[in-house]
C-alpha cells in the first residue's frame, strides 16, 4: 500500500486520475455504479463546475461594471452586514465596476488554473470570499423570503432570495475549485522537488 502510495506521486496528475478511475470504473458492477465510474474518469464535474464558474464569473462581472448592473446591487449591497460600506465609500457605480472587476479577475485565474494550478486556487480563493459575502445576503436583504397568499405558516424564498442563493451553491464549487486545482499543485510540486 505505501509503494503504490508514493508512486502515485510520482505519476502525473490527469495519469494519477485516469488510473484510479480505471480501478473504479474495473470495480463497478451495476449500471448505476458504472456511470459514475464513466463521468469520474473523464472527469466531467471539473469540467462542467469550472467552465460554469468562468463564464459565470466573466459574465457577472462585465455586467457589473454597467449602470443597469450596478443599479440592480444597490439594494443587496447596502444591506450586507460585510460590505454595505463599499458604496458609501466609492459610490454605486466605482463600487459596482470594483465589484465587476474582481468577479473578472478571479474567473481569468481559474481559467488559468488549467496550466498554473495555483492561479487557479487563488481565483478560486477570491471567488470563494465573494461568494460567502453574497450568501449572507440571502439572510440579510428584505424581502428574499416572502410569504405566498393562501398558504399559511410556509416562506417561501422570492425571485431575488434564489438569485442570492445560487451563491451559496457557487461557494461550495470554489471550495471544490480550491481542492481540485490544490491536488494538481501538489503533484506538481512532488515532481518539480
């Protein structure tokens, strides 16, 4: 166990991933199991969860660092219990194209991440802070959990509560982000030392 421990690092990061999913895919036995197997070894949730988290992060952030982007934050911004000063400091419209900025910056060094794994833990990192401060936001901007007429002692979450809450979803892909481009800076550090 301990040889097949180090010499998996001395293997490169897509052969280490290929060979263990071949043992996964040698060990499925039930139809379920074996697509599981299928998508791990050609790792389709990195790719699907990193593209996802670039375009959403280029796309977000251009639309940030426009009047109607910025006008559309106000509301969340100024009731955030980590940001709300940010627009009372450079206005909503320099807060907004900061805001926009730094969404642009961490979805390029994701993408980076592909050939220089530790950018892509940094703008995974920053997309990570970003999205635990818009999480809270789901707690803290009125009207994001509303009651819905006829149905009583319910709340529902409103059209804005969801907007909100995707990011706590894209907050656990940064982390996956973090652990993904981490294992592949690991290997790469054993390789280089």
């Amino acid at each position: 166990m301990m040889s097949r421990v180090l010499s998996d690092h001395a293997v490169e990061p897509e052969k280490q991933h290929l060979i263990s999913s071949l043992d996964h895919t040698k060990q499925a036995k039930s139809t379920l199991t074996k697509l599981a197997a299928w998508t791990d070894e050609r790792n389709i949730a990195f790719l699907i969860t990193s593209i996802g988290m670039i375009v959403m992060l280029l796309w977000a952030g251009s639309y940030k660092m426009t009047a109607p982007g910025a006008e559309g934050i106000v509301p969340l911004v100024s009731h955030s219990p980590l940001i709300w000063w940010h627009f009372k400091l450079f206005g909503p419209y320099v807060g907004s194209d900061l805001i926009g900025v730094t969404e642009v910056v961490a979805g390029l060094l994701i993408f980076a991440g592909y050939e220089r794994p530790k950018l892509g833990i940094i703008g995974a990192l920053v997309g990570s802070v970003m999205f635990f401060t818009t999480s809270t936001m789901v707690i803290t901007t009125p009207g994001t959990i509303i009651a819905v007429h006829g149905i009583r002692f319910m709340r529902y979450m409103s059209f804005i509560g969801l907007f909100l809450f995707k990011d706590v979803i894209s907050l656990g892909v940064t982390f996956y982000l973090i652990s993904y481009f981490g294992k592949k800076a690991i290997t790469s550090e054993n390789e280089a030392g």
